[in-house]
C-alpha cells in the first residue's frame, strides 16, 4: 500500500540536519476554537515558533493524506469546522476514505513522534472526565502518553476534565508530568491547581532531563511540560465550568463531542473570556515549545537518545 504519510519538504530538511522542530494539533484549528481565531491563533502560533528559530509542523489529514507541515490554505480548510475529529484509531478510516481531519493529542504525538519529532505544543492535553467512573470517558491521549517518547508542552489538563483523577492516571502509569517555573500543576484557565510536581527551571533544565531521560529510566514515554498561563490572562470559570458539564450531561452529550461541546460552552458563559485565555495559553505554549526545541538541539550534531 502507498504510503500515506507526506512529510513538507522544509520539515525534512530540518530533521535529516537536527534542526528544530515543534509539532502543532490541529483538532483545536478544526475543533476546539471557534472561528476565526482558531486559524489566526495557528498561523501565530507557526509565527511564534520560526521567530525562536525552530520549524513549525502542523499536523492534520487532508484527502486522506497525513500531512506533517500543512499549509495555510490547508490549515484554512480545517479551520472551516467541518473536518472530522481524530484520535489515533480513527486515523486509518479517515486514510481509506481519504477524509479531512483535525489530529487530537494523541494522533499528533504518535505521527509526530514517528516521524522524529520530539516536541509538540497544545493547550491542555485530554483527560479523564468528570463523571468517568460512570461514564468510562478517559481520553485516549491518556494511553499514548504512557506509550509515545516526545515531549508534550501543555498548559496541564483541560480545566473541564477531572485533574487530580487524571494526574492519578498518569501517575499510574508511569507518565512523568512536571512545572514549567512553577512547583503546582497548571489547571489549564488557571495558574493553580493545589497540586504539586516537580519543578523545572526553563528551556534548558528540560533540554537536559530528555537527554537524560533514557539513559535513567529507559524512558518510551511522553514526558509532559505543564507551562502556567500567564498571569493577566487567567479566567475564573470554576462554576461556568460546573454548568456546562451538567448541561452535557442533561443534554446526552458524550463520546468525542463532549471535549469541543465544554469547551464552547464554557466560552459563551465567560463571554469569551475562556477562550481568550485559551489562546493566550497556546500561544505561550507554543513559545515554550521552540525555547525547549531549540536548547535541545545546540549541538547539532549529536542525535538526542530519547528520541529513537
Ligand atoms: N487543547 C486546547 N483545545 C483543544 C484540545 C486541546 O486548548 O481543543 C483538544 C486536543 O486535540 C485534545 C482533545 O487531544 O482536545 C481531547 O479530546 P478528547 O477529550 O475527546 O480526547
Ligand atoms: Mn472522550
């Protein structure tokens, strides 16, 4: 069979010269923003990242085609909303049917990662919801984290979700999860979560626990950069938060449309306030993500282990 994966010609270039690159979702173009600011926020996020002097790639489904590094007309054409959402296991129907797609955490860091990617930049990775003990609704980023090796830069988990649940998850299953400058987990719209990780001081400090990782624990799986929001674009949505999920649970919502039906929500209850908040976030996130990418590849000529 053809193979379905296309690579852009400069992301090559850049990965057979160890140059660095950051991998960017795009169910949050196609999914989790409304328009347009969810392919404004893209196109400035790829901004961000080439003014660190790292190489944007943008990962999404187009005709059937995985396209690492898609272009703007095509991070136009998710942005249009009527792409479906993939997670990993909907990435080989989407392939036969030759389908447009928006790539969740977990199909990102799997193509990423196998493609030689060893950053990716989100806003809050997916969790275990509130209500999963019920409703059984653990996202499958979850699982690829424990078994993907990149290195996944997010503002903690999506505030809508059930944190310390999730944190007992990842903790479960061997996942390391640490702070970006900070010794509290981020909760997403929020700087504080009231639970605590290990502290990590800058780009660097990163740099050399991914190197390190392998050799110390034999790492084969995702280490999580939890990056706070900045200060003045936090958002007080607790109860708004606890509205929408009573409202999705009312109104039957569930499976992969309850992530993008909270988060709307919770948008329209804060008057957009929370969606401002995620922007800022992913923008930062995104900054964070090339300062990483490019201290972990000052020396270009040595292969990072962690990685293959
Ligand atoms: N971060 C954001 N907005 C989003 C997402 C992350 O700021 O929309 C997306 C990611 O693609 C993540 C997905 O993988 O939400 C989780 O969806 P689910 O809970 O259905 O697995
Ligand atoms: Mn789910």
């Amino acid at each position: 069979m053809e193979n379905p994966l296309d690579i852009s010609h400069e992301i090559s270039v850049a990965l057979s010269r160890n140059q660095p690159v950051v991998a960017l979702e795009s169910s949050v173009i196609a999914h989790g923003l409304p328009a347009p600011a969810n392919v404004e926020t893209a196109l400035e996020m790829e901004r961000i990242i080439r003014d660190c002097g790292a190489v944007p790639a943008t990962i999404g489904v187009i005709d059937g085609r995985i396209r690492v590094g898609l272009t703007k007309e095509e991070i136009e054409r998710l942005g249009e909303g009527k792409a479906p959402k993939l997670a990993v296991r909907d990435i080989p129907y989407a392939v036969a049917k030759k389908l447009d797609g928006g790539l969740t955490v977990s199909s990102t860091a799997r193509i990423a990662a196998s493609a030689g990617i060893v950053v990716m930049a989100t806003g809050g990775i997916g969790g275990v919801h509130r209500g999963a003990a019920e409703t059984f609704d653990i996202s499958a980023d979850l699982w690829e984290l424990a078994r993907t090796p990149i290195i996944v830069v997010c503002s903690g988990v999506k505030a809508v979700l059930d944190i310390p649940a999730t944190v007992e998850w990842l903790e479960t299953h061997g996942v390391p999860i640490y702070g970006y400058e900070t010794s509290e987990l981020p909760a997403f719209y929020s700087r504080s979560s009231g639970i605590l990780v290990p502290k990590l001081e800058g780009s660097n400090e990163v740099a050399d626990l991914a190197k390190t990782a392998p050799g110390a624990i034999g790492a084969r799986c995702a280490l999580v950069i939890a990056v706070p929001i900045p200060e003045a674009n936090q958002v007080p949505a607790a109860a708004h938060i606890e509205k929408a999920v009573q409202e999705a649970e009312s109104n039957r919502v569930k499976g992969k449309e309850l992530t993008p039906f909270l988060l709307k929500r919770v948008g329209e209850l804060t008057g957009g306030k929370s969606t401002e908040a995620n922007i800022a976030l992913l923008k930062n996130n995104a900054q964070v993500a090339a300062e990483i990418a490019v201290a972990l590849f000052d020396d270009r000529d040595r292969r990072i282990g962690f990685m293959v």
